[in-house]
C-alpha cells in the first residue's frame, strides 16, 4: 500500500502523519471593538463615524454647514467623479437622485397628517402642525449631519410639550401656541450650542435599559390619551395618566360604533401591512 493517498483527480498529497505537522495559516481575526488594541498589541482604526467624535481632528468651519462638505461629493458622485473620501463619507448608502425623490416624496405625504396628529396630541391649533412639518426639514439640511435622519415633531415631542403647557394652565389656543412657539426657540438655540459644541458623545452613556423603559411608557401614555379619538368619546385633557385611564374607562359606554370601528379597522390595516412587510424582507 503506498504511504501517498491520492485524490480523485490523480494527484499525489502528503501522507496523513505529514499532514496533521503542517502548519497552518494564521488567520486574522477583526475585533469587534474597532480603535481598541487587540491581542497581539496592536492598534485597529477606528470607524469614520468614531474618528469623527473621538479622533481628536481639529475643529473646521466647514463642519457648522455640512453642505459644504457633502454636496460637493454629491455632485462628484453624480457625474461619476466620487474619490475614495466621498465613497468613505457615503457610507453603505450610495448617493442616489432616485432614491432621494422617492424620499422625499413618501416623507412629504406621511409627514403632513402625522403632524397634524401630534398638534392634536400637544393640544395645539391644526395648523401648528403644519408649521412643524417643513421648518425643521429645512433647517436641518443646512444644519444637520445625518443624511438619513427624518426631523420634524415626534409623538414623544409632542406629549411633553403637552404637559409643559398644561402645567402652566394655559388654555386657549393662542396662548399654548405662543408658548409652544417660544419653548421650540429656546429647545432649538440650546440644540443648536450642542451641535456647535459636539456634545452629542453623552448619549453614548444612556443605558439601554433606561431609554427602552422611558419609550415604553411614553407609548402606553400616548395610546391611552389618543385612544378618546378612537373611540369617539370626548374627555378632557389630565395631567396624570392613570386619571385619563379613569375618565376613558367611565365615559366607555358613550363610545360612537362608526367611529370605534373605523379607528380599529385603519389601526388592523396598519398592523397587517407593516407585518407584510416584516415578512417580505
């Protein structure tokens, strides 16, 4: 029997015994922790996204108005012409003229009644709304880092500055929308010195645990307060939640069928298209 073993193509290979003593090729592992040092003492880079924050460059103008930077790469990139730090700024979304219209468009026609929804929500005039939903848009992409960032009021937003208003015990719409105003202003400007002054490193400190436990219980405060126009039931506006649960539980029996089905058949269509979704990706 010879000591060689061959293949199915014929071809000769080291006995067995020869095998198991040659050496393998050491492979290099990447460390998950990009900009640490690994093992071996040697020292990864770090992210784009990391080296921007924590590399220590030094400070450019350039960087308080971002068009200045991506819209010449942007341009580039359209004609073909992207250099290799364009392609680095893009990231794993490639710049796309389609792809910004399409955007754009499906932000325009689900932005509008959103914002109409949470000036309902802040308890402000309708057309507080639609103030809030192209303003920040602009603003933002002369003062905005993050190209996939929607900006705009959120329900969230919205719900606290309800309860800002309310514990000033400012009822007419005028005057929450003054102050609604004046409280955006002063939120701005402060954001604004943030920006100026990278401070937006402190959120990599926030617990996971905190921010999901404060989503959370913004949400079942927000169903329970939007769940009267649902159901067609008219209550007033209360500063605590388990006092809303109250009110709504009492006055179930006034509930308007046309409107309760209505609201829960649109509420079981969205949840059905956004499981469709699910499972087509």
């Amino acid at each position: 029997c010879s000591k060689l073993q061959r293949t199915t193509s014929g071809r000769s290979i080291a006995p067995m015994a020869e095998v198991e003593s040659i050496d393998r090729p050491d492979i290099e592992l990447q460390d998950p922790e990009a900009g640490m040092e690994s093992p071996q003492g040697e020292e990864k880079p770090m992210p784009p996204a990391w080296r921007e924050v924590y590399g220590g460059s030094k400070f450019d103008v350039r960087s308080l108005f971002p068009p200045f930077t991506w819209l010449p790469a942007y341009v580039r990139f359209m004609k073909g012409r992207a250099t290799s730090g364009d392609t680095e700024k893009m990231g794993e979304l490639p710049y796309s003229m389609k792809g910004d219209f399409i955007a754009g468009l499906t932000v325009g026609l689900m932005l509008v009644p959103q914002c109409l929804a949470f000036a309902l929500l802040a308890g402000l005039p309708i057309r507080a709304g639609l103030y809030s939903s192209f303003a920040p848009l602009v603003i933002y992409a002369l003062l905005g880092t993050l190209r996939q960032l929607q900006v705009g009021p959120t329900a969230l937003i919205s719900l606290l500055t309800g309860q800002a208003l309310d514990a000033m015990n400012l009822l007419g719409d005028e005057e929450r929308l003054a102050a609604a105003s004046t409280l955006a202003l002063l939120v701005g400007l402060v954001s604004l010195l943030f920006g100026v002054l990278r401070f937006g490193f402190v959120v990599d400190f926030m617990s996971h645990s905190v921010m999901s436990s404060f989503c959370t219980a913004s949400g079942v405060i927000i169903a329970t307060s939007q769940l009267k126009h649902v159901l067609g039931i008219n209550i007033k506006r209360h500063k605590y939640w388990w006092e809303t649960a109250y009110d709504l539980c009492k006055n179930l029996p006034e509930t308007d069928p046309a409107t309760a089905l209505l609201g829960f058949t649109l509420l079981a269509m969205l949840t059905f298209f956004k499981k469709w979704k699910q499972a087509g990706n």
